[in-house]
C-alpha cells in the first residue's frame, strides 16, 4: 500500500481552505425566497434550509470560527445558534449562498455531479437517522448529532466538487474491483485518504472539537459517535437498495444501541415498508 503523501494533503487542504465552497441551487433559491420578506425572516426559517445542505452548513461554521469573538467560551454547533451569534443579516452577507455546485460542476461534470447530489443526499438521511435516535437516547444535544452526521462525509463532497475527474478515477477503480479497500483507493489516486483530508480540514479551519471527536469513527465505542457511526453506515449501506447484504448487521448493530430488536430496527428506519413495497 502506498504511503499518504503529506504534501498533496497539504496542499489540497491549503486549496480548500482559500477557496469559496460552492452550495446547492436549491439552497440558494430557498434563501433567497426568505430575505424577500426580512421582517418574517427567522433564525429558524434560515437554520432550517442550510441544514439541508452540507456545503452550506460547513461554509457557515468554517466562516464562525475564523470570526468568533475571544470573549466566546462555549463550543457552537448549532446553526440556529451560530447565524444568532454571528446576526442574521451579517451572516446571509458574509457567508454568500454561491458559487453554485450545478456551475461548478456545469456540464463538463455531469457524472461527477450525479455522484455529488447522492453523497448529499446520503449525508441528509444519515442525519435524519442520527436525529432520531439521539431523541430515543435522551441526547439533549441531539443537534449536535445531527450536524456531525451531516458533516461526516464532507471531504468525499468538497473533493467531488473540486476534484471531479479524481474522484471519477477513485469510482471507477473501486467499481471495477469491489475487494479492495476505499482508503486503499483514495491513497493511489489522490495520495491521501478522505479521512485524513477530513481530520486535516477540521483541524485547519478550527472547528469544534467536539465536532471533531463526533464525525471520527476511532471513537466510535463511545455513544454519541457510535450513532454518528452507524446512521452513515446505514444511509451508505440502504444507498445501495435494501438488499445490501451489509443490512443485516446495521440492524443488530443499531439494535445493540438503542435496544432494540432487528426486526423494530427495520420497522423505524423504514426497511421493512421498502422491502414490501419491493415484493
């Protein structure tokens, strides 16, 4: 196996940290339809629409840390929370909801871009997952969960967006031979693995430490980030149709955390609907 070249790490993490990180269409269009009507315009209503979106929720924390106040004891990782510190309006302006991914990418890049919409997507359910289950364990801070859970794959989005014909090699390699392993892959292509770049961009840009301890699955044996663990590796699995032969033991897995029997755990992540639904 070849070894991570810290240069290219280095200077893809020194790249995306210089560089405007581009949103969804959608979410610029939603925030756009909500400063139309600034006296309605709510931290709720905004929080709402960048957490449908990854890109936009990282560019919004990323921007906080670097403008946070000294006076600012406390971790944020609530985007309710953050566009509160930071004020509405001052945050629309400073953190722009552009460029945009679909420009980005444009038309040069439409498989990268397909691969791009269903790793956001992916990011979105496994959020959902993480939400609900820390609402079952009690977690007061279930929001915390679910940003982590959103933000876990981030460097797999930003390295699609800005690394597109890469990561179309890393796709092709793994599709072609299904035995070898992704960080084996990603190290060959890109010199690096996705979760170095990721640890090394949480570090560079300052985010929460708990962010950090919650998105890093070596840590995976303490709850909260064992949720985190598992609701990816369910929303990557299920990606891949409810006939993943990976399933079953998300199941026995997830059950273990909440506990739960299998067959209940199909029942609230909706795999048994689907499975009927596909007979």
């Amino acid at each position: 196996m070849e070894k991570p070249d810290n240069n290219k790490l280095n200077e893809c993490v020194n790249y995306l940290t210089r560089v405007e990180i581009p949103v969804l269409k959608k979410t610029a269009r939603n925030l756009s339809a909500i400063t139309k009507n600034p006296d309605k315009m709510s931290a709720r209503d905004i929080a709402h629409v960048i957490k449908d979106d990854p890109l936009m929720t990282v560019k919004l924390m990323r921007y906080l840390q670097y403008h946070k106040h000294r006076s600012q004891e406390h971790e944020v990782m609530e985007v309710e929370q953050v566009l509160m510190m930071l004020g509405l309006e001052s945050a629309l302006k400073n953190v722009p909801s552009e460029p945009l991914v679909e420009d980005l990418l444009g038309s040069q890049h439409r498989d990268a871009l397909v691969y791009l919409l269903k790793v956001i997507h992916r990011a979105k359910v496994a959020s959902n997952y993480a939400f609900d289950w820390a609402v079952r364990l009690q977690d007061l801070h279930y929001e915390e969960v679910r940003i982590a859970a959103l933000l876990h794959d981030i460097a797999e989005i930003l390295m699609w967006c800005f690394a597109p014909k890469a990561m179309l090699h890393v796709k092709s390699v793994q599709t072609k031979n299904k035995t070898v392993r992704s960080q084996q892959v990603q190290e060959q292509v890109l010199g690096f693995s996705l979760h170095e770049l990721q640890l090394a961009l949480a570090t560079q840009w300052k985010l929460p430490q708990l962010l950090i301890s919650l998105m890093d699955d070596d840590y995976n044996d303490q709850q909260r980030v064992r949720n985190v663990f598992l609701a990816v590796n369910l929303a990557r699995h299920a990606a891949n149709g409810w006939d993943d032969a990976a399933l079953p033991d998300d199941y026995e897995e997830i059950g273990r955390l909440l506990n739960l029997k299998p067959e209940e755990v199909m029942v609230i992540v909706g795999a048994d609907k689907q499975q009927t639904d596909s007979v």
